[in-house]
C-alpha cells in the first residue's frame, strides 16, 4: 500500500515496485480509510510522513490499531 497525496510520486513508486513483480495499491489520504477498511490487510505500507493536516499520525495510529505486531 502506497500513501500519497502527489500521484505523480504514487505512480512513480508503484511502477518500480511493479517493474520488480510487487503488487502495489496506491491511495491518497482521502482514499486510504475506504481502501484499508476494504481490503484489511496489506504486506507493506510506503507513506510519506510529511501529509498535509497531520495525518501521518492518524494513519500510522488506524495501521497499528488494525495490526498490532
């Protein structure tokens, strides 16, 4: 899972970790809520930890409420 709010950054992320056979979910800030609670679990999460209205801390908080370990 790829947490980006510039898609041009997103897609660059995601076309190298597909050109390396990784299958990558991208979703900006206002998508990553329907798209975690959707899909729950994910192997990695790539996010930048410089997202606009703080919310690389609610993030990060929804990630280790949902997956402890």
């Amino acid at each position: 899972m790829i947490i980006e709010d510039s898609k041009s950054v997103a897609h660059i992320i995601s076309s190298i970790l597909t050109s390396y056979e990784y299958r990558a979910t991208v979703a900006s800030t206002d998508e990553f809520d329907q798209q975690f609670l959707k899909d729950g679990t994910f192997s990695a999460f790539i996010m930048n930890v410089n997202l606009s209205r703080n919310r690389s801390l609610v993030l990060l908080r929804m990630i280790k409420r949902r997956s402890p370990e």
